[in-house]
C-alpha cells in the first residue's frame, strides 16, 4: 500500500501545511503533542485563518519520529477510538522535524528566530531535570550544557535560544506537573544563575501554566492497520487517541499567540485548580489502577478498572482522599468529574497498557499522589486510600523485574535483600528524591503504608475499610 503524502492525500488536512510559516517550537515530539497541541493549533489556525503557526517539532532522542513523518511531508493522522466506530482525521501542522542529538544547533536556531514567539514542551517529568523544586546541577547533561556544548538538555535548549533572541519569548509546558509554568521559570532561571548570565530577554519571558488532558497510548501495529483500512494509504506515523481533549492555558502570553481559543482550548487566569483536579483525580487514580492492575496481571487499564475492586477503590481514592484537598475550577462538579474519569479509562478500544502508565513512578508519584497525601496529614485525617496507592507502587517496584523509571537503579539498590513489608516501606520512603522529610516522618503514613504493602505482598484481597 502507497504511504500518505501531500500528493497521495485520501482525506486533506484542515490546512495546507505548504501555507504554513513556522511561528511555534515545540520540543518533545511523541505521540502526546501529535494527538492534542498540534491538532488543537490546526484548528486554531483553520478557525482564524491565520498561517503564521506552524510547527518544529523536536525530538529529544532519536530520529524515529523524523523517519516516519519525512516521507510523508510532515503529514500523519490521529486515529480516534471511541465507544462507536474509530475515525481518522489527517494533520497538517507540523512543518518541520528536527532531531536533537543530531543537530542541537538546528534547535537553538529555530528558538531564537524571530518569527518563533512560542516555544511549548511536552517532554515527560523526567525530561525537566529536576531535583524538588530546582534543576539538578548534579546531572552530567546539565553540566555539560553548562560547559557551554550546543545543548542537549531541554533547559539548556531554552536558555541558549533566548540568549539569541532580541524579542521575548513565551514558554508553555504542557506536561503533568505541579504548576509547570512557574515551575519550568524556576529551572531555567536556576541555570543562568549557574551559568553566572541572565540574557536581557529573560525578564520578558513569560512561561505561563497550562493542563494538558488526552488519553494517548502508544500506537500498536493494529492501529497502524485500523488507520490504513480507514485511509486507503499507509501511515507510520499515526498516533491513537480518545475522542476526549482538554487543553486550559494561563492567559499570559509576551507576544503573538495562536488563537487557542478558536481550536477548543480555554485561555484563563488561574489554571491551578484544573490542573489539581486533573493531577490529583485523573492521574493518580490513572497511576492506582496501573499498579494495581498490574499487581494482578492486567494489561490494559480498562480490564483493570472493569475490576469491581479496584473501581471501588478508584472512586473511593477520588471522593474520599482527594476531593477534599481540591477547590473546584468553575463549572466542574467534582463528583462528575471523577465518574467521566473512570468512563473514559474504560473505554475497551484503546488498550493502554498498565505497564505504559506505571512507568516512570518515581518522577510521577510526587506530582500526582503527595500532595494528596500531604494536605489530608495536614488536616487531621487518615490519608487510607492515597496510601493504598502508593504502597501498591511500592510493591509493584518490589516485584518488578525491570522497573521503567529514571531512578530503577536507585530504586532496586534500595530494595536489595529485602521482602518484609517495613523494611521495603523504610528503604523506598529513605529514598529522598521521592519522598521529602515531612512525609518520612510521618507515623500515620508510613503505618498506613506498612499495612498495606503486608496485604498487597500477602496477596490478599485489596480493600480499604
Ligand atoms: C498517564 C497520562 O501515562 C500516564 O502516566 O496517566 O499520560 C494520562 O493518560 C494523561 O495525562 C491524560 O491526559
């Protein structure tokens, strides 16, 4: 079968990407930023008939993605899978690929074109670099950056491109942090001072918050076969997702932006309360289910949470742990929210798999389950079920072979000749890029957790009472 290109073109994109002047960086470009910004800046530019936004995308590893998408013009398409028949919808926005590793100056040099005033990232919580709050000095890639090497490191992307730059930049995270926005400012800022020069744009710069939300697993050879039966051409570089897409943007821009708001995202003032609902609702329950799911030999999500137990456990988690650490963004009803979550990570057709979700646990129990578990010590209350859940990534690490996760080394030295519930609970709470003092000292919670970790090895059945 013949591969999808512009000349060999079954369903036209929304726009003709040859229109397209590229306006927008974005680095990391995996299948999340293919299923949600790409396609909500399609949008924006059909809506607005607007062709200064098209997109660089880079990716930070390989040249994988720049293979598939190369002799295709740039052009893929997102296969949606919902309850009803999968659809297929062909994307044009992504005007050029370049690969990191291979040519970091290529980067820098997009960054600081002038025509370039939005830089947006989705490239996973470890790909920040960070320790706590501040960026890990401690990394031989950020030293090297530092050394003043063209930059591998994302933050040394973004600091050296705007050293280049005479007119300010706006940076968007779009990954599943804790205030990115204010976050990612931190970073860089903890590099220009480590690097002794802060450039004159820097104080411009804006880097405002944004939630990201769109189930997007990895794409399997069955939904590369579904898109070619529904395409007639052969796509490579097809991404799947659900029908679902959410996208709240701090309105803080420093110069011209895509109209978002024309493709479906929303532009507001304070985009923490819809990041904390989504943070603490959809994925630490996303990250429960995973590991627990796991633990009993799932491997997709919605077989786990077709469990009657552990379904239980997900809206138990949601209404009794989280919600009362959460203020309600306007006009969600929590309650709603989190029974749409559970219908969503349902959904049969899009088999993501519990391994793919549990990776990277370290980086993501932090940002999803800790300051659930912080704020509900903090009022007086027994954290149960929050604990269930991070106690079941505990043991998932205990018994997995092979952990998929920046810190894996650290993590099984941790473990190493140990198996009785305290002691596995003490050696990974010891672990303190994970886990800070207040919370290993808490007796509350490290009980809560030696508990539970002895029913989960036990292998009995997995209730909170
Ligand atoms: C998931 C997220 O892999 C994971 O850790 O929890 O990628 C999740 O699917 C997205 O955040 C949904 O928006």
């Amino acid at each position: 079968m013949s591969r999808l290109s512009l000349t060999n073109l079954p369903v036209a994109p929304a726009v003709d990407p040859r229109a397209l002047s590229i306006g927008i960086v974005h680095l990391g470009l995996g299948a999340f930023h293919r299923a949600h910004q790409a396609v909500v800046t399609e949008r924006a530019a059909v809506a607005s008939a607007d062709t200064r936004w098209g997109i660089t995308g880079v990716s930070q590893r390989s040249g994988k993605v720049r293979d598939q998408l190369a002799p295709q013009d740039g052009l893929y398409s997102v296969l949606e899978r919902g309850l009803g028949d999968p659809s297929v919808q062909v994307i044009g926005s992504i005007r050029e690929v370049l690969t990191a590793p291979e040519d970091p100056d290529a980067v820098v040099t997009r960054i600081a074109d002038p025509a370039v005033s939005v830089v947006t990232l989705t490239v996973t919580e470890k790909g920040y670099r960070a320790a706590g709050h501040g960026l890990d000095l401690g990394d031989p890639e950020i030293q090297a950056d530092l050394t003043g090497r063209p930059p591998r490191t994302v933050v040394g992307q973004l600091a050296a491109g705007m050293a280049r730059r005479d007119e300010p930049l706006t940076i968007v995270s779009c990954d599943n942090l804790v205030a990115n926005g204010p976050f990612l400012r931190k970073l860089v800022t903890d590099y220009f001072e480590a690097l002794g020069k802060v450039p004159e744009v820097f104080e411009a710069t804006r880097f405002p918050a944004s939630m990201v939300d769109r189930i997007v697993p990895a794409t399997t050879d069955a939904d590369r076969d579904e898109a070619a039966r529904l395409l007639g051409v052969r796509d490579e570089a097809v991404v799947v997702a659900e029908p679902f897409l959410q996208w709240v943007i701090e309105d803080d821009f420093a110069g011209d932006r895509p109209a978002w708001e024309r493709g479906g995202a929303v532009l507001t003032g304070d985009v923490a309360p819809w990041e904390q609902a989504k943070l603490r609702m959809l994925n630490a329950t996303h990250s429960m289910l995973a590991y627990l799911g796991a633990l009993r030999g799932y491997e997709t999500i919605a077989e786990a949470v077709r469990d009657d137990e552990l379904s239980a456990l997900a809206r138990q988690l949601m209404a009794e742990d989280v919600v009362p650490t959460l203020k309600a963004p306007d006009g969600l009803d929590l309650t709603e929210y989190g029974a749409s979550v559970l219908e969503r990570f349902a959904n049969p057709a899009l088999k993501h798999r519990t391994t793919q979700v549990a990776m990277d646990g370290s980086v993501k129990l932090p940002v999803r389950m800790l300051g659930t578990v912080r704020d509900r010590l903090a009022a007086g209350a027994e954290p149960r079920v929050v604990s269930l859940a991070v106690a079941a990534w505990m043991v998932y690490v205990l018994k997995t072979p092979i952990v998929d996760d920046p810190q894996s080394d650290r993590l099984k030295a941790a473990l190493a000749g140990i198996s009785e519930p305290a002691a596995v609970v003490d050696a990974l709470l010891g672990v303190d890029s994970v886990f800070t003092p207040d919370l290993r000292d808490s007796t509350v919670f490290r009980e809560l957790l030696v508990e539970h970790v002895s029913s989960l090895t036990a292998g009995s059945s997995t209730s909170v009472g």
